[in-house]
C-alpha cells in the first residue's frame, strides 16, 4: 500500500501538471480569439476577391490563358498543413487521412504527386509513414505576406508553364467553436478554386451585368494574371487561418479535458491521502495504547 | 461642389477588413498607370490600382461650405465600378478618416525605420521610398487641414 507521503508527492505532481493544462488552455483561447478577429474581418476580402474571380473566368476571351486551361504533364502537388505545436488531440492524424485519400487516388492513376509541408508536427507523423515531402517549409504559426508569396509563386509558374496539373491544401477547415473538418482546397486549376470560393461566399456576383459590359484597365489578360496572384494568396493565407483557428480549438478542448480529469483525480487522491493519513494515526494511537498496556 | 443627389456608393475592402463604407459625390483612386476619377452613373469598369493616395469626397451638407474628404493610402489591387457602387479591394491599405496627425507621424516613423533598417531588393526598396513620400504628402495635408 502507498503511504501518505507517496500519495501526496503524486498529488503535488497532478497539481502542476493541471496548473500546466489550465495555462495551455488560456493561452490557446487568447491566440483563438485573436485570429478569429482577423478571420472575421479578413472573410470579406476574400468574398470580394472570389466575386471579382467569377466575373473573369466567364470572360470568352480567356479561353486560351495558360491559368483557366487544364494540363496534362501528370503531377500533382499538395500542401499539407499540420499543427503547429503538439497537445491538440487527433489533429494530425486527421489531416494524414484526409491526404492518405489523394496518396492513395495518384497511386491508382499512376501519377505523380508531391507533398510540400510546412515544418511543424505533421512531418514528424509523414516520416512515421515512410513519406518523404518534397519540401519542407520553414515558417512561423501564420506565415508572413512574404513566405505565402514565395509559395505563390512557385506554384503559379509551375502551373503556367505546364509542369503542374493539381494544386490542393489539405488543412483543417474551421466553421465555428463546435465544427471543424479536414479538407481539400484545390488552388489549382484556378476555375476550380474561383468556382469553390463563389459557392462559399455570402454573397453572389449581381447577375445583371456580364464580363462584356465592362471596361478593363489593363486589358483583360493581363488583369487575370495580377487577380489569380492575389486570389491564390488569399486562399492559402485563409487556409492557414483556419487551420490553427481549427488547432487552437482542438487544443482548448483536449487542456480543459486534461485539467478536468487532473482535477477529479487530486480528488481521488485527496481522499486516499485523508484516509491513508488517518489510518496511519489509528494505527500509531494503537501502538501507543497496547504499548501502554504491556508495561502495566 | 456636387449635389448630394448626386451621390454612389463607395467601399474599401484590405485584409484587415472592411476600411471603409460610404456615400460619396466624386472618388479619385490611384490606377497601374494614374490617376482615375470616379462620379455617379460611371461606365462598369475593373481597373488594377497602383500604390498613392485615395481620395473619397462626402456627401456636401448645407451647413459645411468646403466639401470634406476622406484619405486613403493605397498599395496595389483592383477597383470595380458597377451599378453606382465602387468597390476597391486593395492588397494593403491605410484609411485616414479624420486626418489624425498622430497616426500619419507614427506611420512615417515606422517607414522611416523600415527603409534604416530593412533589406530590400532595389524594386522594393524603391516601393517603400515611394510609399513614403506619398505619406509624407499625406503628413503635409493634415498640417495644413489643421493650419484652417
């Protein structure tokens, strides 16, 4: 049986550690709340930019651009955004099955794919599973303007050059505190992705005006270029977004979890420390007593 | 000065949010290759914007003699113009609604720092000069709004 000591040094050992869940809990409701500010006011920038999209992939003019035409050079690439720090429950495995979908949809098509991540704890998990990413990126929690441009465009003149068929991210997506899901956002073609945005935005194009009404400065084809640059770094940025709104999320949950059962089992082991303590002092009363009674 | 009847609407979208939603009689807004100006009844248009300073104008009350104007600072993007509703999604941008003289200084100094200190490519370097003389310009305005 362990004694009193014992018990209490355990109870002094579950006390820090639901001191460290309680504070890992707060921390990740903070970051929660500040980016889910940015995530509310960014989501109308990304309507707008999806609105704007719309109306030029309707144009008849850019049939032939080398971004609205589909190619056939057989690879494809994926972004696979992981958690950023661990503690966060299935997270990571979550987004491993939902890219084990595409690993496995390439291997049946014979074609090539690629996975690019960003250095966090799902490479960890990719090499448990004998997956080498093509690259890995170096970056912070939500990367900077600079670093989703450097991915930007690395993947557009792939595209444009005809070296790239598919561009997906696979990130958790947020929907509210209760809701999120692993999903596949595809970038590219760019008629996939504008048609993927206008389905999610509140708001639809007016339906009144057409792409011939308009005037454009520059010309049309030059516009679709500078529009996909700034629409595809929007979405990669909003993926980003979601994915650690989606993190810190599971991460509120899986802390308040473990400080609560932390904090039923101080419980426990209060009352076994009160019971072992005070079985120890009857034991020693009793001592005492038939000690007392010998020498009489 | 415009009539009030005269009047569309105009919104500023940026990453950070909705900067700006507003009646308006006339706009000027920086384009790739000058300056655009925008009244009511404006043609449909989408046009890519450049990096300067946006200029909305108020709705004229009968009480103000001069017609009020709002600043923007805007860097890069695309403006649409459809059904008397201007819409500026800009990459970045930075509104100056009431001409806050503290802002603009603070601005300046974190350009300033950012042009000391930072490392750029000669194309960005020259970005970031011309940035910082539009705010320098913008500082200029606000001294003499506050000098009237």
């Amino acid at each position: 049986m362990i004694g009193p000591r014992q018990i209490l040094h355990r109870r002094n050992a579950i006390d820090s550690i639901r001191k460290m869940t309680r504070t890992m809990e707060m921390i990740s409701t903070t970051r929660y709340k500040y980016y889910f500010n940015r995530w509310i006011a960014a989501k109308e920038y990304h309507d707008a930019l999806a609105r704007t999209g719309y109306l030029l992939v309707t144009s008849p003019k850019l049939h032939d651009h080398p971004l609205l035409k589909e190619n056939s050079s057989g690879r494809s690439a994926i972004i696979a955004i992981g958690s950023n720090r661990g503690l966060c429950g299935s997270y990571n495995s979550y987004i491993y099955q939902a890219m084990k979908v595409h690993i496995d949809k390439a291997k049946n098509s014979g074609k090539k794919l690629e996975i690019y991540a960003p250095d966090r704890r799902l490479v960890g998990l990719l090499n448990y599973h004998n997956i080498t990413p093509a690259k890995i990126y170096d970056m912070d929690e939500m990367p900077t303007d600079e670093q989703i441009d450097e991915i930007t465009d690395e993947f557009l003149d792939q595209y444009m050059s005809g070296k790239l068929d598919n561009l997906g991210i696979v990130y958790m997506r947020y929907y509210s505190v209760g809701s999120q899901r692993p999903q596949t956002l595809t970038i590219m073609p760019l008629t996939e992705l504008i048609d993927d945005l206008t389905t999610r935005a509140t708001v639809i194009w007016p339906w009144t005006l057409s792409v011939e009404d308009f005037y454009f400065s520059p010309s049309v084809t030059e516009i679709i270029e500078s529009l996909a640059r700034m629409i595809i770094h929007s979405s990669i940025q909003s993926c980003f977004m979601d994915a650690i709104l989606s993190e810190h999320v599971a991460r509120m949950i899986a802390m308040k979890n473990a400080t609560e059962n932390a904090e039923e089992m101080i419980k426990e082991l209060s009352a076994e420390y009160n019971r072992s303590r005070q079985s120890q002092i009857t034991r020693e009363l009793l001592d005492i007593i038939s000690g007392a009674e010998a020498i009489q | 000065m415009s009539a009030p009847d005269e009047k569309f609407q105009c919104v500023v979208i940026a990453p950070r949010g909705k900067l700006l939603k507003c009646d308006t009689v006339s706009v000027v807004f920086p384009a790739h290759d000058g300056q655009v100006g925008v009244w009511r009844n404006h043609m449909p248009m989408l046009c890519k914007l450049g990096l300067g300073i946006m200029s909305v104008e108020d709705v004229p009350s009968e009480s103000e003699l001069e017609p009020k104007h709002t600043f923007l600072l805007i860097d890069g993007g695309f403006a649409q113009v459809s059904n008397n509703l201007l819409t500026v999604i800009a990459q970045d941008a930075i509104c100056f609604k009431d001409m806050e003289s503290e802002k603009i200084e603070k601005l300046l100094e974190i350009e300033t720092n950012k042009l000391a200190h930072g490392v750029y490519t000669p194309p960005q370097r020259k970005h970031e000069e011309q940035k910082l003389s539009f705010l320098m310009k913008l500082a200029e305005m606000t001294a003499a709004v506050k000098k009237e």
